[in-house]
C-alpha cells in the first residue's frame, strides 16, 4: 500500500465566526500526486483554535526562555574563562591567591568569587573579584568535587595495590 505524499499550502486561520463559532482555513495543494485533493477546506471551533493559539504561545515563551538562559550561561561561562585565564597568567608570574567565594545572591541569583594575593611585594598581582551565575558555580564546585573523589581513589587504589605486590 503506497501512501499519499501530499504537500499544502496553508493559509491564515479566518477570523472567528461568531454565528457558526468557527474558524476556517483554505489549504492549496503544492505538490502531491494526482490522487490529492486541490483544496482542502479546514473548520475548527473557535474554542479550540483558541486552545491551540495559546499552547503556540506557551511553546514559543518556553523556547524563547530556553535561548536566553543557554545565551546567559554561555556569557558567564565566557566571563568565568576569561577571570580564570587572567588568574592562571598571574600565577604563572609567582602570584599566589586567598581564593574566596561569596553565598549566593538570591536577589541577583550570583555568586562573587574573589582572588586576594597573599604576597604584596609584586605590583602584577592584583585584587580580582568577578561575579557569575549560581547555577554555574553549583556546577563547577560539583566537577571539582568529582575530581577530588577521583584523585582520592586513585591513591586508596594504589596503597591497596602496592601492599598487595608486597604480600606476593
């Protein structure tokens, strides 16, 4: 059994009917075989059309908001790298850092994270304080948790493993 591939224009949705509390729309056919039909005449309830107008609407705000948070996130990801790559050239000058982080905001949802040289006797280390998201500060203190955990099994792993070898 083959199936219809029928391709159509759709036209705007009428204004609501208000006799016939209907919506009507003409679709044209654009492509198709000769077994479609030319036009096709859609009628819904007025209701209904409202129903899908505003679940459009709510999947619309919900890709809309989507595309701002990954924007928001990626911009202080970016911030986050930047401040990073800045503190690592400082360190690589011999500066060393109290780093500290602040609760977070939960007015401005942001978390301060301060790096204070611990050593005054070079001009190049300097105070930096930046600001970033708490979402994204959740996130990295849980990878370098993780890389914590992984370090410290590496070296349980180890010990068990050299007093092994020493048994044998």
């Amino acid at each position: 059994m083959l199936l219809k591939k029928c391709k159509y224009d759709k036209e705007d949705w009428s204004d609501c009917d208000n006799t016939t509390n209907t919506v009507d729309r003409v679709m044209t056919l654009m492509d198709g075989e000769e077994e479609c039909e030319p036009t096709i005449n859609v009628t819904i309830s007025c209701s209904k059309f409202a129903r899908i107008q505003q679940r459009k609407a709510r999947i619309m705000e919900r890709k809309n908001e989507k595309k701002e948070n990954k924007m928001f996130i990626r911009e202080q990801t970016n911030i986050w790298k930047e401040n990073k790559k800045i503190v690592k050239e400082q360190r690589r000058l011999r500066c060393s850092f109290d780093v500290t982080f602040s609760e977070c905001d939960p007015t401005t949802n942001m978390v301060t994270n301060s790096y204070i040289p611990t050593t005054d006797d070079d001009e190049s280390c300097e105070n930096r304080s930046f600001e970033y998201s708490c979402g994204l500060h959740e996130r990295l203190m849980e990878k370098k948790r993780k890389r914590q955990d992984k370090r410290a099994n590496r070296k349980i792993n180890m010990k068990e493993f050299k007093q092994q070898m020493l048994l044998i």
